[in-house]
C-alpha cells in the first residue's frame, strides 16, 4: 500500500515537473527524458533563473489545482445540493415534493410522493377502521 501511494505521489511530481519543464523549454533549455530522469542542459548562470522558472511554475500548478477543487465544489453545490434541498424542503413542511430537472432527481421526487400518497391513503384507512370500532363499540374500548 506504501508502495503505490509513494509511486502515486512520485508519479505526480514527475507530470509538475514535466509540465514545469515544457514551460521553460520554449526559453531554450534542451530538455532530456530518460528513464524518467529529466535532464535540463544550459549554463550554470540560467540554473537560478530555471529554479525561479520551475517554482513559479508549481505555484501556478497549485493555484490551477486549487481552482479546479473550488470549481468541482461549486458544480457539486450546484447540481446536487440545490435540487435536494428543493426536495427536502416541501417534505419538512408534511407536502409532495414536485421536483424538475435531474431525471434522478425527479425520479427520487416521484417515488417520495407515491410513498406519502400510499402512506397517506393507509392512514385514512386506519382512521376509518377506528372510527368504525369506536362508533360500535366505543364504550367497551374505554
């Protein structure tokens, strides 16, 4: 489990690390990939410019990243949260939820409102039931 998760992590630092490169490339490094060793070739004066290059490069990695995570949590927000709560809230006022939109949704709307109607229609039917035993033999039950 180490293993794969040290392989995951090192994998990703080789995609930033290529993706910071292929930035800096254009600047005219001479990149060289081998065996997963990346190789930059240039003066030893460019080196602090590249180190410079690569880390403003991980920092527009992570912001990107970062972007990308409050994006995702938006359309989450949006396509998940907001038809629930559309959902939820007629049923915390004892009505049917009628909800349009997701067909997922609308189909956990229905089959909420087909179990409230039966719910509803069994009710009535144990209230009739009682009242009929309280009318006939009211006296006796009490």
């Amino acid at each position: 489990m180490k293993y794969a998760r040290i392989t995951n992590l090192l994998s990703l630092r080789i995609i930033l690390t290529v993706i910071a490169l292929m930035l800096v490339v254009g600047a005219g490094f001479y990149l060289f990939v081998n065996h997963i060793v990346l190789d930059v070739i240039k003066e030893e004066t460019a080196s602090s410019s590249l180190i410079n290059e690569m880390r403003a490069a991980y920092a527009i990695s992570g912001i990107l990243l970062l972007l990308a995570f409050f994006l995702l949590i938006y359309y989450l927000e949006k396509t998940i949260q907001f038809p629930l709560s559309r959902i939820i809230e007629p049923l915390k006022s004892g009505e049917k939820p009628h909800y349009k939109g997701i067909n997922e949704f609308e189909s956990l709307s229905d089959t909420i409102g087909t179990i409230l109607d039966s719910l509803q229609s069994e009710t009535r039917k144990l209230n009739s039931i009682y009242h009929i035993a309280l009318s006939k033999r009211g006296k006796e039950i009490y």
